[in-house]
C-alpha cells in the first residue's frame, strides 16, 4: 500500500517539473519576440535618438513591364516602411496623361499596376520614369517592346524543341563517348570523374553568382542573401537524400561498383539537369525581354556547353567498366536536359527576380552537393586518390573547359 502511495505522490511532482521546464525553455524566446516587435514598432525613434534620422529614398521597384494593345502596364512595389505615392508618369520623357493608379499611396510592400496610355511600337526602346509626390523620379528602360507573352501550344512547342536542342542533344552526345572511355586506363577515367567534379563546381560557383545578381533586385524584405543560403542548403539535402535513397541496399565493394558507378552518374545527370533549368531560365528570360540575338548566342553556346556535362555523366560508368544500353542513356540525357526545356517555359511565361533567384540557388546546392558525391568516388579511385595528378589535373580542365565553352554564351 505504501509503494502505490509514494508513486501517486511523486508523479504530480515528476508533471510539475516538466511544466516548469518547459516554461523556462520558452520563456528566452518570449522575451526575444517581444524586443524584436519593441525594435520594430519604433524603429524611427531609435534613429532618432542618434541625432540624424535619413529621410526614406521614395523609389518604388519596378517589378515587370507588360506591353499590351494600345497601353504599358507597370507593376510596382514599395520596398521601404514610409508611404510612397505615384504621382507622374513619363514615356521617353514625354508626360503621359490618364494613367490610372497614380495618386494612390502605397504602404509597406504594398503593390500597383500602373496602366499608361501609351501607342507604343513593337521592338522600339522606351524608357519610364515614375515620379512620387517628393519628387524622387524611378527610372526602368525597355531594350524592346514585346507583346505580353500568352501561353499558346506554338510557343510551348518551340520552347521544348529549344530545350531539346541545347539540353538533352548535346547530354546524349556526350554519353555516346562512353565506349571510347571504357578503354582508357583506370587512372585516366579517374581524371575524366575528377573533370566531372571539376565542371559541376564551376556550374555550382556560376548559379551562385547568378542568384546573387538577381537577389539585388529582390525586395529586402525577403531575406536577401539569406533568401540565397536557404535554396542552396535545401538543393544540399535533397539531393544528399536522394543519393542515400539510390544507394539503399547496394554494398559499396568490387560486386557491386557497377550499381554505385550508375548511382553517382543518375546523380550527375541530376545536379546537371537543376543546373540546365537555370541555363533554361535565361533563355527564356531572354525572349520574354525581346532579346532575339542574345536569345542565340545562349542557345548555340549552351549547346557546346553541355556536350561536356555529357562526359561528366558517362565518366563514373568508364571508371567501373560498365556499360550502358540504349533506354538507361536516354533516360539520363533526359534527367540531365529536360530541365532546360521547363525552364525556357518559366522563363518566357513566369515574371519575378524572386522566384529566379531561388531557382538559382536551388541549381547551386544541387551541384554542390554532386561534387561531395564524386569526391566520395575520387577518393576511392585506383592510382592515389585526390594526390594522383591525372586526378588533379582533370578537376582543374573541367572548370576550364567550363568556363571556355560558357564563354560562348556571352
């Protein structure tokens, strides 16, 4: 009877104490909360109390500029905490009479579609100045204007014929050296994986620095370089995830180095197939902004490009003297340059830098993640490992031969 006394005792005890550990635990974070929203309400004051308080810059940002018959329709937003009102319009600085949404004022990330009047002609520049109320002018200039993109089957069908073009053509082609590689010295095909990490850390560094130059037309508001960090650490697991996945069940030994070859090749053609969204983005960017030459130039040097991402996902199989039949290579050139076809679609039809920016980023984990991955298989590689020089020099060629054949597309 004392034993079940003593327990019922102790367990309102044991509650208790869960309870005030739990409040101890939140209470840091409750307090945190409350600065935060303290520092927020009186952000200005806090300034103030420095003695000098700048007034705000009144410059809204231009989100997209649509050409549609007979008008222009300029999406802004306000990107600072103090009120801005649209007050003028200027078309080649010619004032422009009856633009609805002038006058209204915009809050704090607040929004507007300013309508102008405008007879505009179709590939001419124009250049857009929104004037607000303090008088601070927002200057966008127009390379050409070109009709708001509609989604049709013609333009949907000529964007995966380019897409097919400039990614999955050029992947296959590539594959198609496998044969040939198979027959090289085991060291040397560990150069051609090396060149295959190589190439993949150039894509990764370029997406970076691409994501980068489209963030700083990214509201503030939306993390910044943060909102950068966070695509390329979630693209990191994802495709850590996936490998795990791909490798579950497969014992890493001479049995079975075919299955761990093919698994590092699917995960090449993955990072490489993320990476050729982007390059897909900034095709279709380029139509949608009325860019036909420069449009050309990143699909002719896109496809020189990609042959070597080709290389890249046949060397792992050349290492393990594997073989690849017809449906498993038309299967990794489509993983590897299908994406590319996605992205001439996004990019032709979808507008925003913030969406760009995550793609970017997400294309930068995916290839980050992949070099971890070939480093694995490098280290494994007969002849020495990272200290072999036809290891060294193969890293050091792909991100040459990267950034030659990337120079092409301007």
């Amino acid at each position: 009877m004392s034993s079940i006394d003593t327990d019922v005792s102790v367990a309102p005890v044991e509650a208790g104490s869960r309870i005030a550990s739990i409040g101890v635990a939140v209470m840091p974070i409750v307090v945190l909360v409350a600065i935060v929203a303290a520092v927020l309400a009186g952000g200005d004051r806090i300034l103030g109390g420095f003695g000098h308080n700048p007034p705000p810059a009144d410059e809204v940002v231009v989100d997209r500029v649509h050409f549609v018959d007979g008008h222009i329709e300029v999406s802004i937003t306000n990107p600072q905490s103090d009120p801005i009102t649209p007050a003028v319009v200027y078309v080649d600085s010619a004032i422009a009479y009856g633009v609805e949404g002038l006058g209204e004022e915009l809050g704090r990330h607040d929004d507007a579609t300013l309508v102008i009047p405008y007879p505009w002609i179709q590939d001419d520049p124009y250049t857009i100045d929104i004037t607000s109320s303090s008088g601070i002018t927002t200057t966008v200039d127009v390379p050409a204007a070109v009709p708001a993109a509609r989604v049709d089957a013609g333009g949907l069908g000529w964007g995966a014929l380019i897409g097919i073009l400039v990614g999955v053509v050029p992947v296959a082609l590539g594959l198609a050296w496998l044969p040939a590689m198979r027959r090289l010295r085991p060291s040397i095909v560990a150069g051609f994986v090396a060149f295959t990490g190589g190439l993949l850390l150039f894509l990764a560094i370029d997406a970076t620095a691409e994501a980068f130059d489209v963030q700083a037309r990214v509201l503030p508001a939306f993390g910044g370089a943060g909102l950068i960090a966070m695509g390329i650490v979630a693209s990191m697991v994802a495709i850590s995830l996936l490998g795990r996945w791909l490798r579950h069940g497969v014992v890493e030994d001479d049995r079975d180095a075919t299955s761990t070859a093919m698994t590092l090749a699917l995960l090449v053609a993955v990072g490489i197939g993320v990476h050729n969204l982007g390059e897909g983005l900034a095709i279709g960017s380029s139509f949608s902004l009325g860019e036909g030459s420069l449009a050309v130039s990143l699909i002719v040097g896109f496809m020189v490009h990609n042959l070597t991402e080709g290389i890249g996902i046949a060397a792992p199989i050349a290492s393990a003297r594997g073989s690849l039949r017809a449906w498993p290579a038309i299967g990794l050139a489509l993983v590897a340059g299908v994406p590319a076809v996605a992205g001439i679609w996004l990019g032709r039809y979808v507008e925003g830098n913030l969406f760009a920016a995550l793609c970017f980023s997400i294309a930068a984990g995916a290839a980050l993640q992949v070099v971890v991955e070939v480093s694995k298989f490098v280290r494994r590689a007969p002849g020495g490992g990272f200290t072999a020089p036809g290891v060294q020099a193969g890293f050091a060629l792909g991100m040459v031969a990267m950034w030659l054949t990337g120079s092409l597309a301007g």
